[in-house]
C-alpha cells in the first residue's frame, strides 16, 4: 500500500539545559545515500524501444517501477494492453519536457551532492536513536506528473522533482486549478530535506488510527516534526515549519496565548473533527483562531509539548517517545508552560 505525504508543518527547536539532539553518532554505519535518476532514465527512453527498456528499469529500480507507471503517473501497468502507448505519451509530452527540462536546470550536480550528504548525515541520526530501523534501499529521483510530492513504498523514498522548481516556476500557474501562493511558496529546493525526512518518518512512525481528540492529533503530529528535528537540527526554523519570517514570529511572541486559547474551554479534547481539522488544516492561515495565525497551529502546539516532554524527562528514549499512546500521561510530565 502506498502512503504519500500530506503537506505538512514543523517547528523549531529552542536550546534547553540538556540537548536531546546533542549525540555522537561517529559509530554508527549507514551507506552513502546515492539518488537514482528515474526521471531521466525515462525521459530520455527510445520509444521505440520501450518493452527492452522497461527490462532494465524493473531490474533497476526493482518493484517500485511497477508501482510507479501504475499508481503514480496511472499507466495502466506492466502487463497492460496499453502500458507501452501510455508511457510513450507520458515522457512525449510536450509540456512534461518542458518540465522535465526545468527539473533538470534545478537538480543539477552541485544540488544532488549537497543533498546526498545532507541525506546521509540525517539518515545516520535517526539510526542512531533508532537502531533497529534502516534507511529506504532508493532514493528516487522520478516526474510523476504533478501527482505526488513524495512517496514511500517497497523500501524506497522517490521524490517528485517538479514540485522543487521554485514558486515563480510558470508550470504552477497553468495548472488546473492554478496552485494557490500559500502552497507555491514551499515549492522550492530549500524544503527537499525537509519533505523526504518528515515523509519518511510519517511512513515509518505515523499511527494512522482516527484521533480520539484534538490533544492526540497535536501530539502525534508533535512527534513527527520533532523527530525530523532530531535528524536535522540545524535547520533554519523558517524551512522546518514552512512558514514566513512573519508567520514564525506570531508564533513566538503569542505562544503562551496559543496554548491559553487550546487549554481553555476543553478545547484539547473536542471530539468533533471538523473543530479538530480546522487547528491542523493547510491554508494562508488558522481561520478558525485569526487570519494572522499560521496554518497547522495545533502541530506547531503539538511539536512545542513534545519537545518540552523529552527536555524534561530524560530517561525516555526515541523509540519509547514514539510508542507512548498516553496522551494525557505526555502532557502532564511535559509540564509544558510557555513564557
């Protein structure tokens, strides 16, 4: 089963008396990550050659190319009537060229390097507090047709190199229906790392069960941003969360009022999911707090508890974090009092 990334949106990380992120990972082995450049391969495919091509790709990129031309960019599938047709038109395509050929100008080799590297570092971090689990087997450079952002399945990480081109690129505009500003401005190479690492971690830690509660959705929301915090703890604060300079600033000079407003009147535990959406929903802002209040304000919430929970009990490890379901038991000991 395939599980994509929903946008998503993250905080940063205040220095506190003892640093959770502080660790030394020297011993701790991973290999290189190396990006695999699906996306040319088929872009510069001989169409009339595609069945011995398509060979190679499934011995390349193994069951992920099956998955790929059927539910990413739906062709109809490997031993479809009209797989060889449909990708023909898919990688003919005058306009997904033009993309394509956009792409290439932003994952040029000094990127791909430096996010390699990047990749690498954070993926090592997270064996670190996480011993048992391993890193996907690919890391996949793939179009998908504006479909999907990031995908993991059948050990494998692929990213969708067109949503990277920058939220000036003239592809989003004449998309039907255009892409709103709110979401171009996170269109950009500066959130790669970002994205693959928390759509990692979603697909690898994420309970998926229906949240009881708006105090369950913020904290394991909290605890996925946190976690991608911890394999990047340098990251600037504007690039984790996806918001403006402004929008991060309403949310440290009012962070006290924030979690006045959730703790009052019950609202930490409504049940109703339509009041429960509207403090975690994408969009310009929080409609639902004011239109100055950034969007996603309970995983923002959710990420400072989390946070405040780790700093202050010592002795619970990543993977005890991750496995807690008691919610109320994670609030308490956060003793979570913003200034």
């Amino acid at each position: 089963m395939l599980r994509f990334l929903v946008p998503l949106f993250l905080l940063t990380f205040l220095s506190c008396s003892h640093d959770r992120f502080s660790i030394d990972d020297s011993k701790v082995e991973i290999k290189n990550i190396k990006l695999m450049p699906l996306a040319k391969d088929l872009f510069s495919m001989d169409t009339l050659k595609i069945n011995d091509k398509t060979k190679v790709l499934q011995k390349k990129y193994g069951s992920f190319f099956e998955k790929f031309v059927t539910s990413i960019v739906n062709d109809g599938g490997l031993n479809d009537s009209t797989y060889g047709d449909a990708l023909k038109h898919f990688i003919s395509d005058s306009t997904m060229k033009q993309v394509m050929c956009a792409a290439d100008s932003v994952f040029d080799y000094s990127l791909i390097n430096q996010l390699e590297k990047e990749l690498t570092t954070s993926f090592r971090r997270l064996k670190y507090f996480f011993p048992d689990t391993t890193p996907p087997e690919r890391f996949v450079l793939m179009m998908s047709g504006f479909n999907y952002r990031i995908v993991n399945v059948d050990h494998t990480s692929a990213i969708g190199m067109e949503f990277y081109l920058g939220s000036n690129a003239p592809y989003y505009q004449l998309l039907q229906p255009p892409i709103p500003n709110y979401k171009k401005r996170i269109m950009d190479k500066n959130y790669l790392l970002r994205d693959i690492i928390y759509g990692w971690v979603r697909f690898k830690f994420a309970n998926n069960d229906p949240e009881k509660n708006l105090l369950e959705l913020m904290l394991k929301e909290g605890k996925l941003i946190y976690l991608t915090k911890a394999a990047n703890p340098q990251m600037e604060d504007s690039i984790l969360m996806g918001y403006t300079s402004t929008q991060m600033e309403y949310c440290l000079t009012f962070e006290k009022e924030l979690w006045k407003y959730f703790s009052q009147k019950n609202r930490l535990f409504v049940n109703d999911m339509k009041e429960i959406s509207s403090y975690a929903a994408e969009g310009p802002f929080t409609a639902a707090i004011s239109k100055e209040c950034p969007p996603f304000i309970a995983n923002y919430i959710g990420y400072k508890i989390v946070e405040s929970y780790m700093e202050n009990n010592e002795g619970v490890s990543f993977s005890q974090l991750m496995l807690d379901t008691d919610y109320q038991k994670v609030l308490t000991k956060a003793k979570y009092k913003p200034d």
